[in-house]
C-alpha cells in the first residue's frame, strides 16, 4: 500500500494547475510508479480522443481508466468478482490493472468499442494526489496511456515526454506534470476478471507468482480470445536505432566480430564480458542483475542508447525466469526485424483483406485509410515521418523510393526528386501496373492480391 507523501507547495500549485486543465478537456503528461502517463478526463469521449491523435494510436486499442482505489470501481464497471477485493487490497494501489465488465458510464473511446474497461489505481504520490483533486463525489477519473508516440520507447521521466510528444504551441500537450523517475519503469500487469478464472493478459511488476500466492490457485496467460489491452501489439516500446537481443553465450563467441565503436549495449549485470564491452563500446549501459533493478532502468537505458548515434544496440539477453516475464515481454516486442511483417510463406496465403486488418495491427496508425493502389514496402517498424522508421513507398512516376518528409505527411522520391503529400500521389498512381524495379525487400500490391518478396 502507499504511504502519504508530503508534497511541495509548487507541486500542490502544478496539481491544482492540471486538474483544471483535465477539467476542459486538455492534455496532461502525468507521472505514475509505471511509466508517464498521457492524461484526460475519462468522461469526456473527445478529450479521450485526443490522446489518440497526440500519440498516433490506433482508435480501437483500448485505454486503462485511473482511479482514487477501490471506492470508485462502482461507477466504472458493472460487475465486481468475488476476488477483486484480494487484488486490490494486496496490490492497490500499485502497478496492477484489472479489466473488468464496463459500465454504463464507460464511453466506447475508452473500450476500443469491447464490453469491458481496464481499471488502475496508481500508487505514485503526484498522480494520487491529482486523482483525489479531479475525482469529486462522482469518481470521475483519467485515462492516462502512456505518454509517448505510439509503438515508441515508453517515457520515464518529464524530459523524455517533453523531448516525443512536447508542450503546446510546439508540442501536441498542455502540460507536462513532473514528478521525478518512476519507480517501477516498466508498465502495469493486466489481469483479466472477465473470464471463468483471472487471467495474464500482460507482464508487469506484480507477477504470476505474487498474483497466485493471494488468489491460492496458479492464474495462467490469457488465450486468443481475451479482451484486447494495451502493449500486445507484436511490435511496441522501439527505438528508432535496430535493436537485437543476443544471448551471452553468443556475444561472448562473436565479440571480435562486432564493430564495438559502431554498437550500443545493454548488459545484464556486472560482468568480465560486460567490462570488455565498456572498453571498446560507443555506449555500454549496464543494468542491475536483479529484476527490479533491471525493469527499473529498462526505458531510461534505451532512450540513452537510441540518442548515442549508433548502428545498432545489443542487448545482453537477461534471465529466462518466470519473474523476469515483463522485462523480457518488453524486449520481445522490441527485437522485430525491420522490414519483416510477415514471411513470404505467410503472405501467399493471404487475401488482401487479411493483409489489410494485419498491417492495422502491426503499423500502430489508422489516422487514414491505406489506398487500396498503394504498393508500400517497410525499411523500419513504422510509418510516421518524423523520429520512426521510414515506411517507403514506390514513386509512381520513375519506380524510385518515395520517403516520408519529416514535417509531415508530404513524401518524396530518393530518384527523382518529386514531391508530393500522399493524397497527391495517390492521385498518380495507375489504375493497373506500376513501374516497380527488383528488390529483395518484401512489397505488397493490395490491388492485385500479389506478393512478391
């Protein structure tokens, strides 16, 4: 449970600043024990909407409510399991959320249009202490998902959501709420209550062992047909620099191969390996050998690392144990080999349909709909302009690279040099056929249905 903490009179002044922004619709980057948190008024549909434009998230990804505890859960959700109150008594307030079976109250902005509504209540003195101002005798609350670009590097601190997302009239947010590092650094467990038995639906701080020792039965991951929640997506948590987990067995056996002045890293601990690394490194960032003090530093090492102007970063794989579920969730979703959605074998058994509904899971946007003319190929993990990965198009007029431009949605061809926004090259391209010279990379033509890799 949390203790009272004393807070500052500025930071009293800064709380009373955010819940009157909250309270007209705006947008607060907000600490919690997790990561920062894009804040808005979970009863307002177009405020909620607005987190999904400042971070370029997809409308139908569900977003987790935040509220004062226990007492508020009446007017959030329908129905209250019997073991909700262990949960929540053991792990409240804390890094755990738990989805439920959504009131009435709950918007579909919210829920991504599903029938159920994740709860949190953060134990993070600023965020507590801001939840109580903002609440009142109805309980309102705060959906708050995590305040960075989607599929991005989760932020941390104040200065990595000021550096992604920035404060208006530069930035998309009304304001930043500092409250220092965040103490856990990686985000909540979701628990699934919707179901016959909880279940995992994600890895966080409060693992399957703790859950399991208060419930008095083993809770297990969830299948394919739980609710969806935030951080499932395939690929999530990037950088913009390729990042590969290698185990030491491995690192230890190619070292003399890797171009060490070219390649950050992130090591497990304290180590002879890790000194030789240090040595020769652009960057080496060693994280604590324990759990929490790995998951701790996690987000904040790959800021630093995606920042130091290397090729790559390795990551020394850490510890396979169960209790070491999140950090390595986390990284899993990291280590996706750019430009490879899908192989070869897979994308010739799909229709266009298929392909379609899959790269609106695995692009992270649905700001426009995808031209059904368009051939695109994938050089990264994204397709927004500005500190992603390029998505490259093909140029209609010589068969060039088209590359997005960083102010924003205006793309341009590597080979000839035409400009366009995406609209405009839309508008050019042939109702059939296409100039489209060789490559090894994988391409899709979704009029067509024909995949060539």
């Amino acid at each position: 449970m949390a203790t009272e903490t004393t807070l500052s009179e500025k930071t009293l002044e800064d709380i009373e600043k955010a819940a009157q922004i909250l309270s007209v619709g705006g947008l607060v980057a907000v600490p919690t024990e997790t990561v920062y948190g894009l804040a808005a008024d979970a009863d307002n549909p177009t405020a909620v909407r607005s987190t999904f434009t400042a971070k370029g998230r997809p409308a139908d990804h569900p977003l987790i409510v935040h509220v004062t505890g226990f007492e508020a859960l009446s007017a959030w959700v329908s129905e209250i399991p019997e073991c909700t109150k262990t949960l929540t008594d053991a792990f409240w307030p804390g890094p755990l959320t738990l989805v439920f079976k959504k009131s009435d109250r709950v918007n579909d902005a919210v829920t991504g249009g599903q029938d159920t509504v994740a709860i949190r209540c953060p134990s993070h003195p600023v965020m507590r202490a801001l939840l109580k101002r903002f609440a009142g005798a109805t309980h309102k609350a705060v959906t708050a998902p995590s305040a960075n670009t989607f599929g991005r590097i989760s932020p941390t601190n104040a200065k990595h959501v000021a550096d992604d997302l920035g404060v208006k009239p530069e930035g998309k947010l009304d304001m930043i709420l500092d409250g220092g590092e965040c103490e856990v650094g990686v985000e909540s467990t979701i628990v699934n209550l919707t179901s016959e038995r909880p279940t995992i639906l994600r890895h966080g701080a409060v693992t399957a062992a703790m859950l399991s020792e208060k419930l008095g039965f083993e809770v297990l991951d969830a299948g394919e047909n739980a609710p969806r929640v935030s951080g499932r997506l395939k690929s999530h948590y990037a950088p913009q620099t390729k990042l590969q987990i290698v185990s030491t067995h491995e690192l230890e056996a190619n070292l003399a191969e890797i171009a060490l002045e070219e390649t950050a890293f992130l090591m497990c601990g304290q180590s002879e390996l890790a000194q030789k690394v240090q040595a020769k490194a652009r960057r080496c960032i060693v994280a604590p050998a324990d759990v929490a003090g790995y998951a701790h530093i996690l987000y904040a090492a790959m800021h630093d690392l995606d920042a130091c102007g290397a090729k790559r970063i390795l990551v020394q794989a850490p510890p396979s144990a169960p209790a070491w579920a999140a950090v390595n969730d986390r990284l899993g979703r990291v280590d996706i080999e750019a430009g490879v959605l899908f192989t070869p074998e897979q994308l010739r058994e799909m229709t266009a349909d298929e392909i379609q509904r899959a790269l609106d899971e695995k692009l992270y946007h649905d700001d426009y709909e995808w031209n059904k003319k368009a051939r695109v190929k994938f050089d990264g993990k994204g397709r927004m302009a500005k500190n992603l990965h390029q998505l490259l198009f093909w140029c209609p007029k010589c068969g060039g690279e088209l590359c997005m431009a960083s102010e924003g949605d205006r793309i341009y061809c590597k080979n000839c040099g035409n400009a366009a926004s995406l609209n405009e090259y839309y508008d050019l391209l042939p109702e059939e056929g296409s100039v489209i010279p060789e490559t090894p990379r994988v391409w899709f033509d979704m009029q067509r249905e024909h995949v060539r890799s």
